[in-house]
C-alpha cells in the first residue's frame, strides 16, 4: 500500500520569504506524485505533478517540486512567496492513474 | 463547462437517520470518484466508477455506504443509519480517462455533512 507523510501541519512564512513543503512517500510499485492546494471555502486544485521525465516540475504560480526518487520525497518550493499562497496544500501519490491517496495537508499562513 | 457541482454544499442530519448525496461530474467524464475528509486529515478514497461500473471500494466503505452510477453520468453516495464519527466532508471528483495515459482528477465543491 502507499502513505504519503507531510510531517508539517502548519508553516508560517512572511510575506516575499523563501518555503519549503514537506512530502515522503512510501511504495513498494512506481508511483505518480502530485501536490493539490486547497484556498479558503475553494475546492482542491491540481497545483503540479509528476509523471515521468524532468524530475523537477513547475506550476504557472512559481512553485516548483522535486522528484527524489533516492529519498521517497517530492517537497513544493517556491522562492518568493505572497499573501495569495495562503491555503492548504496536500501531497498526493497514485499507483496508475487511479486513485490518489494524499498526505494529511500543510496549511501555508503568509503574513505580511 | 461548470465542473463537477454537488448537493447539497451542507447536510446536518441526526445520528440513526439516512443521508444521499449527489454528485455531477464534468460532462464526458467517464471516471467518478468519492473521497471523505474529516477535519485535520487529507482526503480519503472511498470508491470510484469507471462509466457506470464500481471499480473498486476501499475497505472505509462499510456496509451503510452505498454509492451508485446508474447512467455513467451522476452519482449518488447513501450512508444508512448515520453514526457521528461519519461526520465529514464528502468530495467528487471526475476525470476523462482514456487508455493508460494520465488525465486530472477535477474536485467539486463537497458535502459537509455534520451528524447530531
């Protein structure tokens, strides 16, 4: 079976700081990594994703993830971030392009 | 398009009662999936429909949840005899999967529900 462990609950961060996001995962097949952010009152959202290739991917709002396949991980980076990032974000693993089972979530606090 | 759209956005029932909720997935999207969360926790896989077939449920699903696809187009989740601890937020989501390529999973909005 997949888990997935996000061992941050909350990371509060200032406004135009650097953040790194936390992800583990573990499986014993080939994996799919994604992280999914949810906004306030807002449904989850597909943020970014690894499929295969390049294993660092970019979102069209700065964040990047790394694949580390060495490690089991896949943390969210952004180098600069704002007020809007404030949300919760979930890592997510599928086996095949089925179901996603998704770490506990991260809540991202930006401040001014 | 609208998304994936479900109802009702709130449900408060009491415990002992039966519950249904609705989910519209995105028009063509052959893949219908529920997940639960409760507070502090990701989202949980309960079951999925390819078209009208369940695929797979996970073990979560006991035998007071019951979901259905008749057409391969809405789906329904029913919990019978509701129990406190099936207090949560129930998401839909859909996607259009062809072959073994990837295709996203598109969430709605959910159904809080909050059982007395």
């Amino acid at each position: 079976a997949q888990s997935v462990t996000q061992l941050d609950s909350q990371v509060p961060v200032f406004e135009e700081a650097p953040v790194e996001l936390r992800c583990n995962y573990s499986s014993s097949v080939s994996v799919y990594l994604f992280w999914y952010v949810q906004y306030p009152n807002q449904g989850l959202q597909l943020l970014l994703k690894y499929l295969s290739g390049s294993t660092l991917v970019e979102s069209i709002n700065g964040f990047e993830a790394e694949f580390n396949k060495s490690q089991t991980s896949f943390h969210l980076r952004k180098p600069s971030v704002h007020i809007s990032d404030t949300a919760e974000y979930f890592c997510a693993v599928s086996v095949g392009f089925q179901k996603l089972v998704f770490g506990t979530g991260t809540r991202l606090l930006v401040s001014p | 398009d609208t998304g994936v759209s479900q109802d009702p956005r709130h449900k408060i029932t009491k415990r002992g009662q039966n519950v249904t909720f609705r989910c519209d997935p995105i028009s063509e999207h052959n893949r219908l999936y529920w997940y639960r969360q409760t507070l502090g926790q990701g989202p949980e896989f309960l079951t999925y429909f390819q078209n009208e077939a369940q695929l797979e449920k996970s073990r979560l699903l006991s035998d007071r949840f019951s979901a259905e696809r008749p057409k391969g187009s809405f789906s329904t989740l029913e919990i019978q005899r509701t129990e406190q601890g099936d207090s949560a937020m129930y998401l839909c989501a859909s996607s259009l999967t062809t072959g073994s390529s990837y295709n996203e999973q598109f969430f709605g909005p959910g159904t809080r529900l909050t059982v007395l």
